[in-house]
C-alpha cells in the first residue's frame, strides 16, 4: 500500500495539473553556513531533493551566507559533503546569495526610486522601541519621509563604507500599524564592516534574510519555496518584497513543521554551544545529531532517508520519538551488516583437553539470511575470550549461560563444559576458566541430541586483534532538552570507552564503508578518525534492540539463551 501523499506534493501537483510556473518545479535547500547540518535539515534535504526527482525538476543548493560574522567556508565544505552523503545532488554547481549581492543592490535602489524604502539613521535600540509590541502599535521613524534623492545619496555612501556599523539602515517603508511585526518598516540592509568568505571587503552592507531569501528564489526561478513554520510570519513581507520589483517570477513560499526528535537538540543555536563549550569533541562527535556525528557513528544515510520518509511532511507541531530513527537503523543494519565476534569484556577460558600450539579454521556465515554473502574462517585454538558477564560462579534461576559445570555452546564451534573457576590468589578475582570441550560438536550440535541453554560469542585469544571501542549513549536525559538550560540535562554517561576489546582476527581488515554487527552486542563501525592513527578503532552505532526498560549493559544486550 503506497502511503497517501503529503499537502505540499498535493499543492505541486494541482500546480502542474493547472500548468503553473510552465511545468515547471524548481525548489532550493538554503543552509547557512554557520554550522553542520543536523537530522532536522534531513527532513528538508529529503523534502526539497526529492520534490524535485519525484517531478523531474530541479533542486538548488543554496548557501544563505548574508552574515559574514558567524559563516565560513568549511562550514560550506562540510554542509556539500553532507548532502552528497545523504544521497542528493544539486543541480548544476552550489549557490551562494552573496552571487546576487550586486543584483540585490539594485532591486534595493528600485525600492527607493519606489518610495518604498528608505534610509533610516535611528540606531537599534531607538527601532525597537518605535516597533511597538504586539498589543501596541509602532510609531514612524522620523527618518520615514525623506526624499527619493536623499535616501539614494545615503544608501550610496552607506555602500562606499562612509558610515560606521549601526549608523545607518535601509528600511521597507510598509506599514508601522501593521498586526505583523514583520511588517513594521523592517530593515532590508544593515551596514557590518566585516570580510565575508567569499566577497572579501567588497561590502560593507550586507541585506538582511527577509530581503534576500525571497529575492534569491525569484532569481533562480524557484517555483516553490519550503522553509519551516518560524518563516509563516514572513511570508507576507516574502511577498511584500517580491511584488514591488522587477523579478522574473514569484516563487510560492509553503511552510511545513520543523522535525523534533525526542533526547535530541534539532537546533544549530544549541549544537554551536556544545561544540563551542567542548561538550562533545566537535561537530562530528558521534553523539552528535548532526549528519557529520551520525555517520561516524555509523548511521546509515539510507536510515536516515527512511526515517524521513517515515516522519512525513505536515504543518502539525510534533515530537518524534527517536525509537523510530533506532528502528530504521535497525532495520537498514541487520540487512547490510555482515556479523562478527568481538569480545568487549574478556575473559580467558582454557580448553584442557585441546591441544597446545594447534588451532583449527571453523566457518562462520557472514550473515545469518544473505548466503550471498559468503563465509569466512574463524580460528579456534586453547586459549579463548568470552564475555565475563556470560559467566557466573553462583547463577542465579534465570541465568542460562555458563556456570560451573554447565554445558554451552560456542557459537559455530562446540559444546564446552565449565570444570574449574582460577582466581587471582590476592585479590580473588576470577582471571580465568578451565573447560572442557567436545570434539564430536564441531559446528556446535551434538550428535546424541542433547540441548544446551546458551549460545555465547568467543574470539581465540592468540589470534584476536585488540581495537578499542566506545559505546554511546543518548546525550540528555531530559526527553526535551530545554533550551536555556540543556547544559545541565546531559548524560553523563553517554560514552563508555573500552581500549582492551579482542576482535576476531577478520576485522584488523575493517574498512570505513563497512557497519558490522558484532554477535549478541549491536552494530559497530570503524571510527575512520583512529585509523589515521594507526589505532582499530569501533562506535557501537547501535544496540542490536531496544533495552532500556531492562537495566541496559553492553555484555547483556543478547542473553545468549539458546535458540
Ligand atoms: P537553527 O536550527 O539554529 O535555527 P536553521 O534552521 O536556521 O538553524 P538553516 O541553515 O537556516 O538552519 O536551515 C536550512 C534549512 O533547513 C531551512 O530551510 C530550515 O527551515 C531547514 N531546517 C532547519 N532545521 C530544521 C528542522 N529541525 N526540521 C526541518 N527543517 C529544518
Ligand atoms: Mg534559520
């Protein structure tokens, strides 16, 4: 069953039936540069990328770089490596609105040859208090009815730098009773003595968002505009601006809701801090929800396009909940990932009966319901690592994995038998199992029939590679993190580091294209930052379920128990 159609698709669709805009479907996404993108930019990517492939149009990359303060090229860098990443291409090469910023210059004259705009010299404050306020109507700016020549001489010096920062502002000459505080004369260009990445010093003013975004659209022929709901507001000044110039077309702005995702910060604002006050190592921290931290977390970029696909696209306020990000992941991991063994917790047991200096190669399928993909060799020796948690001295009723002088399975290996505990002669501590194993299971079952309880991972000590791997949590613990105060709702536990784990022999070949699940322990990826250093390094991108109603521990995330 295909899933019915959201408003905005509805919305083009009856514009194409009615033969609007010539056929035609362009739309932009328009970041500014002045962060990484996150998991709520997805849901734009995904809607504005994918309008246009679903209605063979076109879709503009489009950087929103008017404030040269807080932008920078890496971002720009970043926020084009992301997109690709996530699976889109923009049409033909990225565009910046600093492009237009000679055009947006003229449209700017136009509105004063209009007597729509005008100069104004009050300084920030002196406009905010003559704004008014939402029960009060706003006053006129006395600067309001200069003339034609005037404010063109003003607007030409603010341009040739005559003036300091905050002197001087063009504004839109609208409407100071307006309902819409947007509408009360707002300001188009602010003057910053600041170098911009990419036109240097050549400007010394610099146009507002409102003023540019609606501009940019009608010059790239934009037919349909999707922004987020903070933007509903603005689109009378969108349209405001757009009908007093000479523009090719007038694009139509829809909005639609922002994604929220419950123990998450969908909010640059706020992911700038964490950056900022070190937080999280940086941007790509693999706790973060920007695209950059998912991914080296290990997130599948097919994930995160189901995931949207799932969320849908409505004008309803709505927190979603992240089991359902988890479970697309999920999903897309257990069918790509091939399995592994690791061992996160070692503990050593010896098999008496098995020969020193011998081993044996044992295969192992690479994924339990893919036989395309093959087998590999695992090798089996004396000396093996299994989990410490799969082991207890004393079990309790429920605990079916191995005790003393119970029977379990090593998994695509045998049956072995617990015989002796050795501990640490001063500090009492376990160090090491002796057990038996059974030469006629080799595979794991057993002639005779007989059933054991339990199914545990294993690695062979002296060929187990150690890597070190670090398990992740979510990084608050407040469902909504608040806003003013999200820095005292962080968990504190949200990274495990393990630098001692022993990886089967295979994974010392792990490339970063490759999500693994390591049996009974989740899904794992390479950190490709360790390997530049020579390091083996693993996220845990993923429990293999859900187990945070249980009192969740990496070793517990699969009891073992027998199939
Ligand atoms: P911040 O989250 O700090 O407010 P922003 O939303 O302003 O950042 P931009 O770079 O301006 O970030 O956003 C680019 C585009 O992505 C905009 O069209 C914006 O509406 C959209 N977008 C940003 N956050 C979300 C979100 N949480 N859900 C859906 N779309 C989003
Ligand atoms: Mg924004």
């Amino acid at each position: 069953m295909s899933k019915p159609i959201d408003f905005i698709r509805q919305i083009i669709t009856k514009d194409l039936a009615d033969g609007k805009n010539n056929g035609k479907v362009v739309t932009r996404f328009p970041p500014e540069p002045n962060g990484y993108l996150h998991i709520g930019h997805a849901k734009s990517i995904c809607l504005n990328f994918g309008i246009a492939r679903e209605f063979s149009g076109q879709c503009n990359l489009r950087f929103d770089d008017t404030n040269p303060a807080r932008e920078d090229e890496d971002f720009v860098r970043q926020i084009e490596a992301d997109v690709k990443w996530l699976g889109f291409q923009w049409q033909g090469k990225s565009h910046h609105a600093s492009d237009y910023f000679e055009q947006l210059y003229q449209f700017a004259e136009q509105l004063i040859e209009r007597k729509v705009a005008y100069v104004c010299s009050l300084d920030a404050e002196q406009i905010r208090v003559l704004r008014g306020t939402l029960t009060e109507v706003g006053s006129d700016s006395p600067y309001r009815q200069r003339t034609t020549e005037e404010n063109l001489d003003f607007f030409r010096r603010m341009r040739a730098g005559e003036f300091c920062d905050g002197e001087q502002v063009l504004r839109a000459k609208i409407d100071m009773a307006s309902p819409n505080l947007n509408m009360r004369d707002p300001v188009l260009y602010r003057i910053r003595h600041l170098r911009h990445h990419l036109t240097g010093t050549q400007w010394c003013i610099y146009p507002t968002y409102d003023f540019t975004h609606c501009l940019s659209d009608a010059i790239e022929g934009v037919t349909h505009s999707l922004c987020t709901l903070e933007f509903e507001d603005h689109r009378p000044l969108y349209d405001w601006i757009l009908q007093q110039v000479d523009v090719p077309c007038h694009p139509q702005q829809i909005e639609f809701s922002r994604l929220s995702l419950d123990y998450t910060l969908t909010s640059k604002r706020m992911l700038t801090r964490l950056v900022n006050e070190k937080v999280v190592s940086g941007w790509d921290d693999p706790r973060m929800p920007t695209l950059s931290g998912m991914r080296r977390r290990g997130v599948p970029a097919a994930a995160i396009r189901d995931f949207c696909n799932r969320i849908g696209v409505t004008r309803k306020d709505q927190q979603i909940e992240s089991s359902l990000l988890d479970f697309c992941i999920r999903q897309q991991l257990d069918h790509d990932a091939p399995r592994a063994m690791a061992v996160l917790d070692p503990l050593k047991i010896i098999i008496t009966n098995y020969p020193a200096g011998q081993s044996e190669l044992l295969p192992a399928p690479n994924h339990p319901n893919r036989p395309e993909l093959g087998h590999r060799q695992l090798l089996f020796s004396r000396e093996l690592y299994i989990e410490r948690s799969d082991f207890m001295e004393n079990p309790p009723k429920k605990f079916f994995r191995l005790a003393p002088g119970r029977e379990v399975r090593l998994r695509y290996a045998y049956l072995i038998r617990c015989e002796e505990v050795i501990r640490d002669t001063s500090s009492g501590e376990i160090i090491a199992l002796r057990c038996h194993y059974d030469p006629l299971t080799r595979g794991g079952s057993a002639a005779d029939g007989r059933k054991v309880k339990a199914t545990l991972h294993w690695v062979s000590a002296a060929h187990a590679v150690t890597a070190q791997v670090r398990l992740y949590d979510r990084l608050f613990t407040a469902p909504t993190p608040d806003s003013d105060n999200f820095i005292n709702e962080l968990n504190t536990d949200s990274i495990t580091v393990i630098n001692n784990a022993q990886l089967e022999a295979s994974l010392a070949q792990a490339t970063d294209d490759c999500h693994y699940q390591f049996e009974r322990l989740g899904y794992f990826y390479p950190d490709s930052n360790n390997q530049q250093k020579q390091q083996l390094a693993f996220n845990r991108t993923i429990t293999l379920r859900d187990n945070r109603s249980k009192k969740s521990t990496y070793g517990k995330s699969n009891t073992g128990d027998s199939q």
